[in-house]
C-alpha cells in the first residue's frame, strides 16, 4: 500500500543555502557590534581570567554542536589559549576528571534543552566552574543557570525543512572563532607565538628564527686579521660557505671575505695575492642580521643586497653565526 504522495519542495538553488549562513553571520555581527557586545567582552573576561590562574577553557557540546565545540577548542589552543573538549555523555563516565576548578567552561547547544549538558549543570556548580553558553534560546535551562550567554539564534536554517542544523552552527563556529581571536589580541598574541605553537606548518617554516638555521661552533668561518692568505683560503674550502668571517680576539666581528673578494684580489694583485693578510681585503662593512630575526626577513634582505650569505651578530657585535642562501631551501621560501 503507498502512502501519501510526497509534496513537492520548492527548488532553491545551492548559493541560496549560502545566502542563508551569510545573513546569519551578518546577523551575528550586527548583535556584536551592539546588544551582545557586554556579554561576549565578559566572557572573554573569564577566558583572561582562567588563563592567568593557569587554567583552561572546556568546551562542551553533543551533536552538530559537539563537532563545533571540537573546532572552538582546537582554535583556541592555536592561538594559545589552554583548552580542551569534553563529550558531555563521556563526562558522567569519568571524562570530567579533566575538568578541574577554575577552568571556565564553554557549552554549545541550540535549543538550551539538551539532556546530557543538563546533566553537567549541578557538577559544574559544584566546581564553581564559569560557565559560558553559546545558545539559541535564552530562556532554556542551559542559559539561566549560566554565567554569560551568548545568542546563537538564527531566522531559520539554510535546510529546507528548517531541521539540520547549518545556519545556527555556522554562527556558533563564528563567535567561537571571535572569542578566541579577542582572546589572542587581548593578551598580545604575536606571529612569532603562533608559529611556536605551528612548528611542523607552512607558516612554521616562514616564520622560523635565523638562530635556528644559521651555522655555528666548528661549522662557522672564521679567521684573524693577521691570518696569511693561503690560510684564508683554506678556512673558506674547508667550512664551504664561499666566504669566512673576521673577527678580533674578543670575538666582535671585524669584517668578511667572500669568494668575490678572493677573485677581485687576484686580478689586481696576481701572483702577490697571496701575501696579504686577512686584514688587507677584508669588507669592514658586511651586512649582518640577529639571531632573532624571522628566516623570511633574512631572505628578503639577502634578495636586496644581491649576497648569498649573512653574518649573524649579537647586539654587542660579537660574531654568532652565518646563514647561508642554501639553508633557506628546506622552508620552502626561496
């Protein structure tokens, strides 16, 4: 026996299901600017306020929502801010031992109503714990036993049916994203921190730091000034770095020698080159960068000067190191 004939849906075109999302984060960021802006700057509050008591940031949630609640927490933890998931099911198993008090906890739910984040509730009172809800109702169970609420509601979900949801997660993602990044500038969150935190990535490798990359110890070039030529010579085939350094006994940098300038010396002085001293030819001038700069400034200043290699200097002028053109292959910058 069939049943009734299925009704026809009215046909919306894929960038409609976009539209949808994008007016409820132009929604969202209307609210920001105005009505929800006391109550995100508060939980942002709690978040500083947990992270300088050495705490973390839970973030809870089942569902649609849960999955949203597993970005928040990776998010936040990017961008170094302590934080961690917590399945609300798993937590009454046991999983709530990695909660610990002063955390701050952030729950995510739509309706307000969800059974297994009700069940958290008492716990977490217990805990006095602070708690933050990213709810679509604000009158629900989950919104009046919070500490701060932020309004997740939407019109409607881009679904047709108004079921699934898209529109409200896309919203809870968003302000979860915000929260983090106001979080991070707040504290002062720099590129550098982030590419600590980001070692094995492609902007971990842009950003890595001259220090780790330049040669040093036995590795590095270096001569006196008295230092005869043919010993110059040895020291810059020997390290094949095509140039040595020049430094004083107490190790301040006195100059360079690069294989232009070997090359400029015997086309001047021929078969007497070889009765300079390091001093002699040395450039007096050589460009040079710290320890701490980024590997990408490195490069675009090798770029400009046109050089291949870069003395590595502390600030009181004592030779540390040499970077090389070739060791800025491996970070895929060049």
């Amino acid at each position: 026996m069939s049943g009734p004939p299925l009704k026809p849906q009215k046909r919306t075109w894929p960038s409609e299901y976009v539209r949808i999302e994008a007016q409820a984060l132009l929604e969202l960021a209307i609210k920001l600017d105005g009505p929800m802006l006391p109550a995100f700057t508060q939980a942002a509050d709690l978040v500083l306020v947990a992270i300088a008591g050495r705490n973390r940031v839970i973030t809870t949630g089942i569902g649609k929502s849960g999955i949203i609640a597993r970005k928040i927490a990776a998010t936040l933890r990017s961008t170094g801010t302590p934080a961690h998931y917590l399945h609300p099911a798993e937590a009454v198993h046991g999983d709530l031992g990695m909660l610990g008090h002063g955390d701050t906890v952030i729950a995510l739910s739509a309706s307000g109503e969800t059974e297994e984040l009700l069940r958290l509730l008492p716990l977490l009172k217990r805990m006095s714990d602070k708690l933050i809800a990213f709810c679509g109702n604000p009158s629900s169970t989950l919104a009046q036993a919070s500490d701060v609420v932020l309004d997740t509601s939407v019109l409607s979900e881009a679904c047709p049916n108004n079921l699934a949801p898209t529109a409200s997660t896309t919203v809870m993602l968003a302000l979860g994203d915000a929260l983090a990044l106001d979080v991070s500038r707040r504290r002062g969150w720099r590129a550098e921190d982030f590419a600590e935190l980001h070692p094995g990535g492609r902007l971990g490798k842009r950003l890595a730091r001259v220090g780790e990359l330049m040669h040093t110890a036995d590795a590095l070039p270096k001569v006196s000034a008295a230092t005869r030529m043919p010993e110059v010579i040895y020291e810059m085939s020997r390290k094949k770095l095509g140039m040595t350094t020049v430094v004083g006994e107490d190790g301040l940098l006195l100059g360079m020698i690069s294989d232009g300038d070997l090359r400029r010396l015997l086309e001047r002085d021929g078969g007497r080159a070889l009765d300079h001293a390091a001093g002699d030819i040395m450039n007096s001038h050589p460009v040079t960068v710290e320890a701490d700069a980024f590997a990408s400034s490195a490069l675009a200043l090798m770029e400009e000067k046109k050089i291949t290699s870069l003395i590595v200097t502390a600030p009181d002028g004592r030779t540390e190191g040499v970077l090389h053109l070739h060791d800025l292959w491996t970070l895929e910058l060049i």
